[in-house]
C-alpha cells in the first residue's frame, strides 16, 4: 500500500483508511473530483498544505490508483492531476461526510 502506515486490518474501513486516511488525502480528492488541477491549483485550495506534504499525497494516491498524473501536449507541458475511476466512485463516500459533518453542532 502507498502509506508508510497501516492499520494491518482485513476490515473494508481500515484497508479505505490505508489508501485514503492520510492528512489531506481526502482533501486532494475533493478539489479533483470536479475536473483535473495542475499543482499550482491544487496548492491554492488548500492553502495551508505544504508543498512536499502534497507531492506525497498525489504520489500516494497515483500509487493507489486514486489519481493519476497526466501531461498536456506542447507548448503546454504542464503536468494535470485527475481522478481515476476508482478515484472518483469516493464522490458519493465525500457527498455523505459532507452531509453526517453539516448535522455536527
């Protein structure tokens, strides 16, 4: 698995937690699950992430084949940031936190 560490669990939530449980990996789905983000980008909407900090999580996620990292053809050559499919079926898993966190006082 991509992250150093892990929970060493069968369960379905730990081996979730395993690829997405780090600080600001679901953050980084959450800002590409409306369209691919060039890292720039992606530092913008989550302002208070460090640059190696996100490098990690993308390369972590890339790993777990949660997003992938794609080149534009010249003159562009700028590298974007997607989801993959398995990156975005989390779109509902996202919606639903979002909703349990809006009840939370």
């Amino acid at each position: 698995m991509p992250t150093a560490r892990r929970y060493d669990d069968p369960c379905g939530i730990a081996r979730a937690l395993d690829v997405i449980g780090d600080r600001w990996a679901l953050l980084v789905v959450r800002e590409l699950i409306f369209g691919p983000k060039r890292f720039v980008q992606l530092r913008s909407g989550l302002h208070a992430v460090s640059p190696n900090v996100l490098s990690q999580r993308l390369r972590d996620l890339e790993q777990a084949g949660v997003v992938r990292r794609d080149v534009l053809d010249p003159p562009a050559s700028v590298a974007l940031h997607a989801l993959t499919d398995r990156g975005r079926a989390l779109g509902p898993i996202l919606l639903q936190l979002a909703r349990w966190a809006a009840r939370s006082p």
